[in-house]
C-alpha cells in the first residue's frame, strides 16, 4: 500500500467524527480488500467471473471488511492477513446473499437484478458456492485455526437459516427464537470478524475476546435496526422500499411485539402469510407504525447497544475504541 493510493470512499457508518488518521489508514486498506473480492474473477470461464462479481461491483457497505480493519487498530492494525480475512469474511457474506435471493425469491439486491433473477436459481446457488470457495481458500492461507473458525462460522449461518424456515417450536417463546436466529444468521459472521481482527493484529487475547463478543452482538442490533427501518423510515429516507419483509412475509422483532398485544385483530390476518398488495402493504406499515411493537423494538435495540457498549470495556482507550462506540451510536441513530 503506497501513500499516493486513494482511500476507499466506502466509509460512512456513524464514522464522520472518527480519528482522521484512523478513517484514511481503514479507506486505504479498505481499498486492498476491494482489490481482493475482485481477484475471484479468476476461473477460466467468463460466464463465472461474471456472475460471481455481479454483487462485488453492486457495493453495499461493506460493514463487515470495515469493522474487521477498525478494530485491527485496537493492536498492530491492517496487517495483511487482516486485510485477507476482512476479505473471506466479506465473500462469506456476500455467498450467502445468492442464497437467500434463492430462498426468498428475491429479483432485486443493491438496486440491481438478483442473480436468480437475471439467470436461474441454480446459477445463483452454484455461484454462491463459488465465492465460499473462494473464501475457504483465503482463510485456509491464514492457519489452521483461521479454517476451524470459519468452519464453525458455516455451522451457525446454517442453524440460524434453518432455525428461521423452520420456525420456533411448540411453546418456543417467538421473540427467544429470533433473537437467536439473528445471532446465528447476522451476529456470527460479524463476531468472526471481530476475532479475525485480534488475532492476525496481534492484539492480546482478552481484547480478541472482546472483538469478538462485541461483533456477536453489534451485528444483531444491526439487524434489529434494519427491521424497525423496513417499518419505520419511508422510501425517500431510507433509500429502501420499506415493507419488504411484509412482501416477504418474514416476521421481524416489531411485528413479534406487535402481534402479542391483544387487539390486533386485523394485523394479526394481514401478517398471517406474504403480502403481495400494495395496499395491504401501506396499511400494515401504518399499523406496525402506531403499535407497542416499534416502541418495544426500540426498547430492545437500546439493551443490545448498552451491552455492545459494554463489551468494549477490555479494550484500550484510543482512536479504534472511539471508532466503535461512534459505531454503536450509528446503530441506534440509524432508526430515528
């Protein structure tokens, strides 16, 4: 990495405050991660390459890779197998949005045609297995450790999508069941980063510990806000249709709390199943909108930041500890 590479503009998240030297050395080595999640353009068949980068070059924020090189900072920062992992860990995502494009028969992911959509479900599912390769690949260059790791990793994305198709069981409190199913399926991946980042900066083990935990559960309340902001935020605030979980005919944290208060008569028929009208959308937003179940969502996501906040105790005051709680403020700023 040389000092006349441009910093990767990739850097919102809450982080406008951040240490100006932390937000360049994170853009630059961003940057190099960039460089890495397009080298899986490298099969001898193009149709591959271009299937397997159709959601590379589609963006998104790359929360992940950015919470990996942050909180390198906390010891020796973005060493290059920090840089490699914060790259796995990012396939490892991105391998799983194919297959829930599959699974929820999306047609669109990042404002672009979902793979499925734009070819067939088996070129989707085929080309998420691609990219896990590919990330089993970069992991496996890291040790042994790095390998069981992810492979642990693999085991709780999969419980946790089981675990949500299936749905909770006979007298399984509904809100116990998604909150675990959001820890498996989000908070994993995001602690794995967190993990990765100790121990390739070279960080003590109680502050990888301390990563890691704190990536369980800052991933989650990043979900828990993404589903208050479906609800909550209209198309032009947010960027984002708001209701596709309705269309989907998921059941979010605010509609499990709305549901359990008595009296939703009309909620409760309208989120029996997927809803295709639109205006049978509106009017479920609108009830969503005016329940307990937003305020108690709220509720929650507020005990899932004052528990990030303090999981982050072990580690040393500096610019990557303020750079995450700055972080874990974004979470709960994002939904207002």
């Amino acid at each position: 990495m040389t000092a006349e590479q441009t910093p990767d503009p990739r850097l919102p998240l809450g982080l406008s405050a951040a240490d100006p030297d932390l937000v360049k050395a994170v853009g630059l080595a961003l940057s190099d991660v960039e460089k890495i999640l397009h080298g899986v353009a490298d099969s001898d068949v193009s149709f591959i390459d271009e299937a397997a980068l159709h959601l590379v070059n589609a963006g998104g924020k790359r929360f992940r890779p950015l919470f990996t090189l942050i909180s390198s900072h906390v010891a020796d920062g973005p060493l290059p197998e920090v840089i490699t992992a914060a790259a796995a860990v990012e396939l490892v995502h991105l391998a799983t949005l194919y297959h829930d494009d599959v699974m929820d028969e999306a047609t669109m992911r990042r404002g672009a045609a979902s793979v499925n959509a734009r070819w067939d479900n088996t070129i989707a599912i085929l080309t998420g297995d691609f990219l896990f390769a590919h990330a089993s690949g970069l992991v496996a260059d890291l040790g042994t450790d790095a390998a069981r790791i992810i492979a642990e990793t693999f085991s709780e994305l999969v419980t946790g999508q089981m675990r949500e198709t299936v749905g909770p069981a006979p007298g399984e409190n509904p809100v116990d069941h998604y909150l675990t199913v959001i820890g498996q399926k989000t908070g994993s991946l995001i602690a794995t980063a967190g993990r990765y980042a100790g121990m390739f900066s070279n960080a003590t083990a109680e502050q990888t510990e301390a990563l890691h935990r704190y990536g369980k559960i800052i991933g989650a309340a990043f979900q828990i806000s993404d589903d208050i902001i479906d609800i909550a935020s209209p198309a032009a605030e947010s960027g984002k249709t708001p209701g596709t979980d309705l269309r989907e005919g998921v059941r979010t944290l605010p509609m499990i709390y709305a549901l359990s208060h008595p009296g939703n008569d009309r909620l409760t028929e309208l989120l029996a199943g997927p809803i295709s009208d639109d205006a049978e959308v509106e009017e479920a937003l609108e009830l969503l909108r005016d329940s307990t179940g937003m305020q108690r969502a709220r509720e929650t996501l507020e005990q899932y930041a004052e528990r990030a906040h303090a999981a982050l105790a072990p580690l040393p005051a500096g610019s990557a500890r303020d750079a995450l709680e700055l972080l874990t403020r974004y979470v709960i700023e994002r939904t207002r």
